[in-house]
C-alpha cells in the first residue's frame, strides 16, 4: 500500500491550477496530515488527488481492499457509475468499501460516486449495486447525455466565499431525499448533500479549480478523528 503524490501521476484533464477561489491559498489541515484514499478503478481520480494533496492531506490510490487499512477518509470520484461498481466487484472491493463506510469512514463521492453511495436509482440496471449510505434516491444521467453537460454558481450552505462553480457532465439528478442534509440545489434538486460522515455531489468540484469543497470534507475528516 503505497501513498501516492500528484506529481507520481501521469497528465489528466481537469481545471486550471489547484489556487483555490480567486486570491486564495491553498489550505493546510492538521499537524498530522490526514490520510485519504481515493478509488482508482475508473473516473477522475487524478484530479481529486491534485485537489487533496494541494490541500495539504496524504493520498492513496485505492484499487484493492486492502488499500482501505487506516485511512483516515475515502474520496469516490465520477466515472460510469455501472463500469464502477462491476470493476468494484470484481476486485473484491465492493463489500469491503460498503463495510468502511457504513462503519463511519468519513466519505466524499462525486458524480458517480454519488450514485454508487446512494440507496435507490431510478434506471439503474436490475443488478447493479449501491452501497446505500445515503438515504436518496437518483436517477443517472438525470441532467443529460455529455453534450448537455453545463456549468452553475452554487451557493453552498456553511461555505465561506461565495458561490461555488459546479462542474454538472452527464450528473446524477437527485429525485429522492430522505433523512439527509441538502447543502446545495440546482433548479430545485438538490445537488449536494450529506448524511452523518457521508458527503455526495451531483458535480466534479476537482474540474473547478476551487479548492473549498475539498477543505470542507477534510474538516470532516478532522472533526472525525477527534470525536
């Protein structure tokens, strides 16, 4: 189980530097610096290690269960959200990662990650696998096929500097909502959420170039470590 670092990766797309918000620094977390894994079966997975990593936290690619021993956090990143949880499968992770994160392990998913964390989909495939860690239900691709995708300015509840820039490529529409807290909603729908330890986005914040929805899960997984 090796820590991995941006500059270990090879080029991905996605956003213009890791500044921040215009005239921002990026933040720095803890004495210690957290530990999270990010999923790398498919997806932007790279881009969400530049995000942490200009955060400040440690990363490790997470391709086998045993990449989930003490981690302090779990980023799921966008992707095929069908592909995703089959390569899961596959690789024995599925059960394992559902286990870490219903047991508390302060979690992110974004776009796909969303649906993959979610309890119902709408049109998902008759087989296909949810870790039901947030009481929603989805439905993929709700916003459109990828030339519908589109950018909005969010207003995120708790989040300091304004509107957030939400990056929505073929998103996931939320059409169902239970005991969750809605952080943010995009023509009535909610599009960002959480429950518990457990943070879901319909959007990519690591294609923004804005740092702050990474800062804010990594206070979660402060606040998680000294509870």
């Amino acid at each position: 189980m090796n820590e991995t670092t941006a500059s270990s990766l090879p080029p991905g797309g996605g956003g213009s530097g890791w500044g921040g918000a215009a005239g921002q620094s990026p933040g720095r977390v803890g004495a210690r610096a957290p530990l999270i894994g990010v999923l790398a079966l498919q997806g932007a997975f790279r881009e969400h290690v530049r995000a942490l990593e200009a955060c400040g936290a440690r990363t490790r690619l997470v391709r086998l269960s045993g990449d989930l021993e003490d981690l302090d956090g779990l980023v799921i990143p966008g992707g095929e959200s069908t592909t995703m949880t089959m390569l899961m499968e596959r690789m024995g992770l599925l059960g394992a990662v559902g286990q870490t994160v219903r047991g508390g392990l302060p979690t992110l998913g974004t776009c796909a990650g969303m649906i993959v964390l979610s309890d119902r989909i709408a049109d998902g495939r008759a087989d296909q696998a949810v870790l039901g860690a947030l009481d929603i239900g989805v439905r993929r691709n709700g916003y459109g096929r990828q030339v519908d995708s589109f950018e909005a300015d969010l207003e995120v509840s708790g989040l300091d500097g304004g509107p957030f820039r939400g990056v929505f490529i073929r998103a996931p529409m939320v059409e169902e909502v239970g005991e969750v807290e809605v952080l943010a909603e995009h023509g009535g729908r909610p599009v960002a959420v959480r429950q518990g330890r457990v943070m879901a986005l319909a959007f990519h914040p690591e294609l923004s170039g804005d740092l702050r929805l990474h800062r804010q899960f990594l206070r979660l997984v402060e606040e998680a470590k000294t509870a």
